[in-house]
C-alpha cells in the first residue's frame, strides 16, 4: 500500500512564478489523468520528504524508459511541445522557456527507472495534482553520483539519510550499488561526519559490511591498467585525465585486455 509524506511542514514548498505553476499544475494533472506511471523527485521531492526549500527553475518526472516515450506521445496530442533531449536519459515537455523533465536514465552511470522504484512509493499533491515520489532508496541512488563541479548533491543524499532514514530500504541500496560500494561508503562516511551524533541511523551491519570490502581490498593488487572512474561523477571535470593523462575510461579497453576478434 503506498505510503503518505505526512509529516511535511506546513507550506514547505517553494512557489515558483504564476506562470510557471499554471504550467506545472497542467502537466502534473494531465500525468496523473494519462494512467502513465511516474515519480515526482528533485527538489519538490526533497521539500516534501525534508521540508527544504531552494529555488528550482523545472520539475523532475521520473519514468521508464517506455513510458516517457508513451508520455511524449500523450502529450504532444495534447498540443503541448516536446523534445527527447538526450536518448539516453532525458526527455522534455515544454512550454516557451518552461519545461517538466522526464528522466529514465541517469546520463554518466546505468541507473535506469524500473518497476521495483513504484514499490511503496508515498503519495503527496503538488500544484493540485495528486503524485507519488521517489521512494527515499531511489531518491539516494539517483543523487549519489552526481558530484560535478557545477552541481554536488552530497548534501540531499545527508539530508534524506538524515531524514528518511527509517523509510530506507539499506539492503536494496546496498544492492543497487554493489558495482560502487566505495561511492556508497563515502557517502555514509559524510554522513557520519557532518553528524557525528546521528551515526547510529546508518546501520552498523551495512558500515561493518563497507569496511570489511574495503580491507579485503588493501589486500588485493591494484589494477596494472590506470584507470579513472572520476568520469562518472563528472564528464567534464574529468576529462583530461582521459584526453591528455593517459587514464583509460571508467571501463578500462576490453579490445588490449582480451583481443579483437
């Protein structure tokens, strides 16, 4: 049974310009209307799981990948204008410079929207239109990873273990980032660190579990190929380790390590 975001204060959520709500409040309804399953996550999900208020100038939908197609289709008869930004993780439904984002990727890692996100998503109504959120889990793991120059989001990821620490499914997260645990370790690490007397919300299983992996790692030669895996985080801040340092990708050149055909 889904859940509700109860506990959020009174008038949390930041009132963009009329213009701009009239737009949302048209987009969410039509998505609540068009029976296409989405989540409501970015900052209108942070205010309502934190009560954290922050300029922010679209929404963010998530969606799988068929459905933001299903959903441009149904909004495009809807005589709305919509763009597939980026075919590897963005969609757009807009209006002049006003736009609702539908993400179903996220663009440096795979990080892809399934089924399992709508699992006991909480419900909560944002300009008029009844919603659902990404559950606290997959709000973590769509955040974690984004650590750009331009843009880090540590601080929401500390904020909602902080939280939403009960309504985190840790096993999952574990599981979602077993390919990255040392992403995950850091991240707890900050955690602990900007609040040392909330540590015990992190459960002691999952720390004991990180740092075991990480002294059985000590013990295991390193890679003989240099690799930079800092691309993931960031393309851009990271690319001249690439270009002009002589790292190879986050998933090193399968060609040198096992030959062509």
């Amino acid at each position: 049974m889904d859940q509700q975001v109860t506990d959020r204060p009174t008038g949390s959520l930041i009132q963009p310009p009329p213009a701009a709500e009239a737009f949302y409040s048209e987009v969410l309804r039509l998505m609540a209307k068009s029976d296409i399953p989405f989540l409501v996550s970015g900052t209108y999900a942070l205010a309502s799981y934190t009560g954290i208020d922050r300029p922010t100038k679209d929404v963010d939908v998530f969606a799988k990948a068929g459905d933001a197609l299903k959903m441009l289709a149904f909004f495009k008869e809807h005589e709305f204008d919509v763009e597939m930004v980026d075919d590897r993780w963005l969609a757009r439904v807009t209006r002049g410079k006003l736009f609702v984002d539908i993400i179903y990727n996220m663009p440096t890692v795979t990080t892809h929207v399934t089924d399992e996100w709508f699992e006991g998503a909480p419900e909560t109504e944002l300009f008029g239109a009844n919603v659902r959120l990404v559950p606290p889990t997959q709000f973590i793991w769509s955040k974690i990873f984004v650590q750009d120059h331009h843009r880090y989001d540590g601080a929401d990821v500390a904020h909602m273990i902080l939280k939403r620490h009960k309504e985190i499914n840790w096993e999952q997260l574990l599981s979602h980032m077993e390919l990255y645990w040392e992403v995950l370790l850091i991240a707890l690490l900050n955690f602990r660190f900007i609040y040392p007397s909330e540590r015990e919300v992190v459960p002691k299983w999952l720390m004991d579990e990180l740092l075991e992996r990480l002294k059985d790692q000590a013990d295991v030669k390193g890679p003989g190929k240099r690799v930079c895996r800092g691309r993931i985080f960031s393309p851009r801040d990271y690319s001249i380790d690439v270009d002009q340092w002589g790292f190879s990708e986050a998933v090193g050149n399968l060609e040198e390590q096992y030959g062509s055909d």
